[in-house]
C-alpha cells in the first residue's frame, strides 16, 4: 500500500487563518447594534460564528497535539497544553482589566454608569476583579476565552482515547453529556448565584463541538480523508439541511414543532440540537469548497486576524464593553456604522501590533492548520502554527 506523502513543510496554508478571521469579524460586529449584523449574524442558518471559532479551535488542537505527542510523548502534550492553557488565562485577565479599567475611566471622569456595562465593575470594583481572576464572573463579551482554558484541559485526556482507538466512544459520551443539559437555563441567568456569573455559554453543552474538532483534527493527523470526495446523496443532504436552517433563520418560515421544543433545538447557551445539525452540515460543505478552490478561501488581511485570535479577542472585548457605554454613538445609523468601522479597524491594528511584537518562528517545529496535501482534495495542516 503506498503511503501519503508528507505536507510541504514550511508552507503556510492562509484558508484556515482566513476562516478563522472571519469568524472574528462576524464575532466583533455581532456584539455591536449595527445594522452590518443583517450579513454577519447567522447568515447560513441558525447557528453563530462562535461555533465556528471553537470547532476550528477544536480541530487546530487536535492536529498540531496529536503529532506533539507521538513525536514527545504524553507528558510534552500535558506540558504544553498546561502552558496553554495558561496563555489563554492571560490573555482574559488583560482582557478583563482593560474592559474594568474603561468603565471605571468613564465612571470616575463622566460621572456616569451605564447600564450596558457590566454593573458588578462600579458596584463592586475589588470584588468584580476577585470574581473575574478566579473566573468566577463572566459577563458578556468576556467568557469565550475561559470556556477555551477549560477544554484545552481536556486534549491530553481525548487525544489519548483517540490513540487508543476509542474515537466513537469519546464522541459518544461527549454526546451524551451534551444531550443531558439540554433544555437547562443557562447559568448567567442564574440571578440566585448573584454575582458569581459564570458566562451564557454551558461547557457542559460546547464541550461537544470542541471535541467533535479534536477527532476531526486527530483523524486528519492520522492521515484519513474525511471529505474530498464526498458521495452526492451526502451533499445533497447537506445541502437540504442548510436550506432549511437558512429558512428558518431568515425567511421566518414556520416551525415544524412545538414553540418549547422549537426553542431547545435552537438554544445557544446549550448549542441546540438544530444549531448543532446546520453548523455541521455548513462546515461539511465548507471544507469540501475550501479543497476544491483553495484560493477562494485564502485572504491575508482575515488571515492577520486569525493568526493571532487571542490578542484580537482580547482587543475586541475591551474595545466593545468601552463603546457600549456611550449610547449617542448608536442612535443613528450613520453612528452606527461608523462606530463598527472604527471598531474593525482597531481590530486589525491590534492583530498587526501584535503581529510585529511575535513575528512567526523561522524554524517551525509544530504543524500548522491547513497545508494542502499533495494529489488530495481536503485540507491538511502544513507545519508552523501554534494550536491556536
């Protein structure tokens, strides 16, 4: 049986810094009242960006830590993921005292609180920070990345599982566990656990999707094409799904269930049954498009961002909560629109700061996320990224 031949090493593929960014920007004017959120809110379905974010984040872990480990063994994995896992909490603590410092700036220089920032902040101060350290407060815009220190946790138990055979196993008590908490209020709703505020997303619930990326990219690293060739019946299928979603979703059709059921399948916090079908069915159909026309997937400036998601998530989340307290900026549409564009543009400049402060390694010792491989259809991951 003749073997695949090995990725182009040093070749950075940018289709899937490209997706990844954006998903950043989708995920950047999603958070702000403008109407750019008719493009970028659920434009194929009923599903978010941010499912896309942690399945991609899923996926990158799951390639680039699956060929740590069987180059350096399980012990480098936990090494690394630990440090990880610690970068990530540095990027949400300066995340959280930049956003806690804008409010308190504009509390202590304006002499007014508003409602769209988080109140524990001016309520609160010392203890809002207490609370966020321990990650024990999460208000909006500042919860992403804690769920992402929680599963970066989880690769090195996974990745295991996955060496040893057990991918269907792994997949299926993941979903088990997703199904469980399905229908469950989301936690930040919880007004009895004031002020501890553990975010609107449910791990319990997004554990699913990150994991899902994790055997996707251990598969991929093991050299299975999942979706070059996909059987038409398959496409179709695929095709009918995202359809619907989009009909749903944009065509207000009527639903096919009861309003509590419509509303479970549809729930966010805890990543609904029909979320979890469209975003799959979209991802399928992306993946098979991005190998087919791989230029159609690669621009630099998106790529600028998703080579450095972490500081543009940071940098977004401060910049947003500081806006969001100046209404007159989103009373008219004009305001609107100009507001989104500064905020962008701020993005981008936070991506090329911190693109200049940590150039890409020369020598690239890791994998990188998306390398062609040669004579095939899918994506690959090429050699040089940081699991991101």
């Amino acid at each position: 049986m003749e073997s695949k031949p090995e990725p182009i090493r040093g070749v950075r593929d940018l289709r899937f810094d490209t997706l990844r960014g954006l998903l950043l920007v989708c995920m950047t004017l999603n958070h702000l009242p403008t109407e750019m959120r008719a493009v970028t809110d659920q434009p194929l379905g009923v599903f978010s960006a941010a499912e896309g974010f942690v399945f991609l984040s899923g996926l990158m872990a799951g390639w680039i830590y699956t060929r740590r480990r069987r180059r350096q063994g399980p012990e480098a994995l936990w090494s690394s993921c630990m440090a990880r896992t610690k970068s990530i909490y540095l990027w949400h603590v300066a995340s959280y005292v930049g956003a806690f410092a804008m409010v308190q700036l504009t509390y202590r220089t304006l002499g007014f609180c508003s409602l769209a920032a988080p109140r524990l902040f001016f309520q609160h101060p010392l203890g809002s920070l207490w609370l966020g350290f321990s990650l024990l407060y999460q208000p909006g815009l500042l919860d992403l990345l804690p769920m992402y220190c929680a599963f970066v946790l989880l690769v090195p138990a996974v990745i295991a599982g996955l060496e040893a055979g057990r991918r269907w196993l792994i997949l299926g008590l993941s979903a088990l566990v997703w199904l469980a908490v399905q229908g469950a209020p989301p936690m930040a709703g919880a007004t009895a656990l004031y002020p501890v505020n553990t975010g609107v997303f449910n791990l319990f619930a997004w554990q699913l999707i990150f994991i899902a990326g994790l055997a996707v990219g251990h598969a991929r690293a093991s050299g299975e094409d999942l979706v070059s060739r996909p059987k038409p019946w398959v496409v179709g299928c695929a095709l009918a799904v995202v359809a619907y979603g989009i009909g749903i979703g944009r065509a207000q059709w009527p639903p096919l269930w009861p309003d509590r059921l419509y509303g479970i399948l549809l729930n966010k916090p805890a990543l609904g049954l029909l979320r979890m079908a469209d975003f799959g069915c979209v991802a399928f159909l992306v993946s098979v498009l991005a190998g087919r026309h791989p230029a159609a997937f690669a621009w630099r400036p998106l790529a600028l961002l998703g080579r450095h998601s972490l500081a543009v998530v940071a940098a977004q989340s401060v910049v947003i909560v500081t806006l969001l307290q100046f209404a007159p900026l989103f009373t008219t549409a004009t305001g609107r629109t100009l507001t989104a564009l500064a905020t962008l543009a701020l993005v981008f400049a936070a991506a090329a700061a911190r693109d200049r402060i940590t150039a890409l390694p020369r020598e690239a010792p890791e994998p990188e996320l998306g390398a062609r491989h040669p004579g095939d259809g899918g994506l690959l991951p090429s050699h040089g990224a940081r699991a991101a």
